[in-house]
C-alpha cells in the first residue's frame, strides 16, 4: 500500500509531504483549494504524461516521490526482482520533471524508462476520476472490466498467442507471386546472393577471429618491439634490470631478518613476486618468439576484411550479422523451390491454429457468458441502494458480425441499462440522465475494483452528482472495500468523508505574492470542524457541529460495511 508521498514544485504545491494509513482515506477541502493535485502527483510519479506547466511558477523543476509497502504482494516483488530492481519488499518511485521538459523516472534510486514506471504503478495503484464514466462508454472498456472482473487473463494470454499464431501463418500463406516471371527473377536473385555468401564460409566466430588476427598483423612491428624492451626492462643480462634488483634484495632482506622477525611478512611477499615475476617473464618471452609479421597475410586479411564490408552494405547490416542473412536466403530459396510442400503444410498448419483458436474462443465466450451474469447481478442490486430502485444492469454477449479473428476473442460485449422500472434495457451509451450514468459508473467502479488485487485504489471525486441517504450507501461502499485494500478518496460529500479512516484537509494559503497548498491529517476536533464546514458552508451553527459530530461518530462506529437490500415477501 501507499505509506508516503512527497511533492515539491508541482502547480501551485510549494512542498507537501503526507502519511498515509491503511483503510479509507478522504481528502476533503474548499473548492479550489487543489484537492486533486495529491492525485495528480500520483499520477505521475506513476509514469504519466508530463510535459513542464506542471512545474510551480519561478521554479527549475518538480519532484515527486512515493514508498510502498509491497511485502504481501509476490507479483510486485517477483516484477522489481525480475527488473532487478528489487529492495526487500520496499518499493521507492521518483519523478522529475525540468521546466526545458525533460523527465526521469527511478525505482529504488535506478533510473529507469518511463515505461518501467508505468507496467509497475499499473500493479501498485488503480486511479478512478470524476469523468470515468466517459470511458466506460468505450465497448473495449466494457470487454476490459468485464473480463477483469471475471479473472480471464489467463486464457486470453492464450488466445491472443494462437491470434498471432494463426495471423503470422494466414499472412504466410496469402504471399506469393504475381506471375512466373517474377518468382524466375526472385529466384536468379536468391541464388546469387545465396552463392556469394556461401562461398565466404564464415560463421559470426570467424569475423570475430579475422578482425582480431587484422588487428594483431597491423601492429605486429609494435607488439614485438614492446615485448623485446618489456624483457630487457625485466631480465636485461647486461645492465640493472628489475628482476636481478628483486633478487639482490631479497637476499640482503632475507639476511636480516634472521635478525629481526619485523621483515618476515615482507621478505615472504617479495619472494612471492619474484616467482611471479620470474613467470611473468616467461610467459612475456615466449610470446615474443609466437609474433610472426607476414605482410601477405595482412595483405589477404584486409582484402577479406574489404569483401565483408561490401557485402555488409549491401545487405544492410553488420559484418557479423552475415551469417544470419545467409540463412535466412536459404530459407526463402528453399520455401520457394518447395513452395507446393510449403503451402500444403501451411495449410494443414493453418487449420489445426484456426481450430484452436475457436475451442479457445468458445471457452472464453462461456466463461463471459457465465461472469455476466455475476456481474449484472452485482451491478443491478447496487443500483438499487443508489436511488435507482427497479433499474437492472446487464451484460449483453453477441458474436461479432462476420466472426472476425482478433486477440480478445469472436464476441462483440455491451453494457446494456434500464434506469428505471418498466423500461426496457438500452444500451449504457443512450442512457439520458447523467446523474444516473454517474451513479451506474461508480457501482461499476466499486464492484470492479473489488474484484482486482491491485493494493491501492483512488476515486477522485466519482461521487459527485449525488447527496443524501445515497451518499451515505456510496461512503458505506468505499468504506468496505477499504477493509480489503487502502482507498483514497478525494470528496466533497460530508456523509462520505464521515465514514473514511483516515481524514486529510487540503486548503490553500494565498500570499501576497505567492499561493500554495498544504495538506495535513486532521484529529477528532478538526474532523467536526471540517464536516461542519461541508454540511453548513461559510456560517457554521453549533447545531451544525453537533450534527457533524454525531455524523463522524456513527461513521467510525462498528457498522455492516454494505447495504442489503430486503427481499420482497411473495404473496400468498
């Protein structure tokens, strides 16, 4: 779960730090006042889209860092250790944005590409806003949430590798050949380039080899001329060298310390080196008398080394990657001399991956099928505790027109509404009233997040639009699910903020110059102080702040974190 966040130079935030807790979490504050910016930040901290009007005014750059606690998240830690990015279950992000519009991201202080904060904060933090609802009119959202909350990930993992099994083959099998004259002429083409290449008979190792033997007959001269001085510097017969003033003293060393114990340790380690020295020289000479210089072979190298760099060119790659071009014309060469054998197992190849693609495909339509019917269920008895009694919520599974392949399978997924009592469903796009749509959008949302294991989940005002008892039923749902995993709620409903954990007050200090944000966790006083303030506005009565009070104390007292809705008694 989310533990920190710090922010410094974002908008009109100077610097904020806060703490966060388990459970629900609201912050509540003045319109204004920069409710969201915490959201914001998170956002991207998370790998978000930035660019430098983020940054304060008068500022070089802003900063944003969050820590995570991630111990009871395995997917988590196996992703930072995979990523070798890993520290013990901590989990530290860090954003910064420079007013030229640079950006860098890091995860446990490695820098990393922003991709890698975005496949990561996709585990860490589900964020819902105010205008979710819009997206939730897209029937790829649709399909999303649905197979979300029915936990289909695994086989559409494997319908989308027979999709791409089967398009890869299809595509294969679709190419060819205008006419006869066009295969000759590919043909002529192959097996020159073909025969070039194979008549070099190379491997990536022998390039490597021949650049290094290149490189060893060009400064042949200078490779023999140091290793000749190197051995007069160290075994000079003639004149002071380093081994004979090594042995000289070792032995007057070797004579003294019978004297004195002290040069023991030293007189041991020179002795160490001139064996090693004594190696070394060795090991130096005899490299000397390997160093042949033959100008002929230097001469046939830089030739060979010529034909390769050509070839390179030509075919629009590395010396080094020639081997694999050679193979790949072989292949070409080959699928298109046995271009019948080819198709016919082509063919046969294509079947049996359409086959497997359809057995898959009508398991996860089942499994859809089977979800929609939970989830219709769900959705449509929120519905009921959120003013819309007698409105149903379902699901509509159709086979896609034409049964067109894709990755996410043959079926076409709509939410289908009736606000209502006695009207008909309809598909969620033509639903009239917004506020319905709103209400609908967050049940949804709800009951969904509630189906994920994503350890922190964000709802930004997606409760606006509604008040009263059915605020109160939307505060008792985000409680609930706030037992389960850490919530954080950005409000302007009192009934919602009474019912949270954890309450943080966000207010704005405007200067004479400068204006800026401050966030803080506020006590059991400043709480009724707060909720006052949302439910009496500018005046605040003290029939206002005991009305808060006893709000805030029903709100924190033990209570059934969900709505039931009675069953009607049958008649008869």
């Amino acid at each position: 779960m989310l533990t920190h966040i710090h922010v410094r130079n974002l908008a009109i935030v100077d610097e904020i730090e806060v703490e966060l807790s388990a459970g629900m979490t609201t912050l509540t504050g003045e319109t204004g006042a920069g409710k969201s910016i915490l959201v914001d930040a998170l956002g991207l901290v998370l790998g978000d889209r930035a660019d430098s009007s983020v940054v304060r005014h008068g500022c070089e750059r802003a900063e944003i860092s969050a820590a995570f606690h991630i111990q009871q998240h395995p997917a988590i830690c196996c992703w930072l250790t995979e990523q070798e990015l890993d520290r013990d279950g901590e989990c530290q992000l860090r954003r910064i944005i420079n007013r030229e519009g640079r950006t860098r991201g890091y995860i446990n202080g490695q820098a990393v590409p922003m991709q890698s904060l975005r496949e990561l904060g996709e585990q860490l933090v589900d964020i819902h806003g105010q205008h979710e609802h819009q997206s939730l009119l897209r029937s790829g959202v649709q399909r999303q949430l649905l197979d979300s909350f029915g936990a289909h990930q695994a086989l559409l993992e494997q319908l989308a590798a027979l999709y791409n099994d089967w398009k890869t083959v299809n595509t294969e099998l679709q190419g060819g050949f205008e006419n006869d004259a066009e295969r000759d002429a590919r043909l002529d083409l192959l097996r020159y380039q073909h025969q070039e290449l194979e008549s070099l008979e190379l491997g990536s190792a022998d390039i490597k080899h021949i650049d290094e033997e290149h490189a060893r007959q060009a400064n042949a001269g200078r490779l023999l001329e140091s290793s000749r001085q190197g051995l007069e510097h160290l075994d000079a017969d003639d004149a002071p060298s380093a081994s004979s003033l090594l042995n000289q003293t070792l032995e007057e060393l070797g004579e003294l310390a019978a004297v004195d114990s002290g040069l023991e340790a030293t007189v041991q380690l020179l002795g160490e080196a001139a064996v090693l020295l004594s190696e070394s020289i060795d090991s130096l000479r005899q490299y000397a008398e390997r160093i042949d210089i033959d100008p002929q072979r230097l001469q046939w190298l830089e030739q060979r080394i010529g034909i390769l760099h050509d070839l390179a060119r030509k075919h629009r790659c590395n010396p080094e990657d020639l081997p694999a071009v050679a193979a790949n014309i072989r292949k070409e060469l080959d699928n298109i001399e046995h271009a019948d054998e080819h198709r016919e197992a082509l063919q046969a190849r294509l079947a049996t991956l359409q086959q497997d693609y359809l057995d898959s495909a009508r398991q996860l339509t089942a499994k859809r099928t089977r979800t929609a019917k939970n989830f219709s269920r769900k959705i449509s008895d929120a519905m009921q505790t959120l003013g819309m009694a007698g409105g149903v919520f379902s699901v509509r599974i159709k086979p896609r027109a034409g049964k067109v392949f894709s990755p996410q399978g043959t079926d076409d997924i709509e939410f289908m509404v009736s606000a209502n009592s006695g009207q008909p469903l309809q598909p969620m796009s033509k639903v009239a009233s917004g506020g319905e749509l709103s209400r609908i959008s967050l049940s949804i949302q709800v009951i969904s997040a509630g189906s994920d294991t994503i350890p922190t989940l964000i709802f930004d005002e997606v409760d606006s639009g509604i008040g009263g008892g059915v605020a109160e039923i939307v505060g008792q749902q985000l409680r609930a699910l706030g037992t389960e995993r850490q919530v954080l709620c950005v409000t302007h409903l009192p009934q919602v903020a009474a019912l949270a954990h954890q309450q943080l007050q966000v207010s704005k200090l405007s200067g004479k110059d400068t204006t800026r944000t401050r966030i803080r966790t506020m006590n059991e006083e400043e709480r009724i102080d707060e909720l006052a303030r949302m439910l009496g506005g500018v005046r605040i009565t003290r029939q206002t702040r005991e009305h808060a009070r006893e709000m805030l104390l029903q709100g924190q007292a033990p209570m059934a974190t969900a709505v039931k809705r009675k069953k009607p008694k049958r008649a008869g």
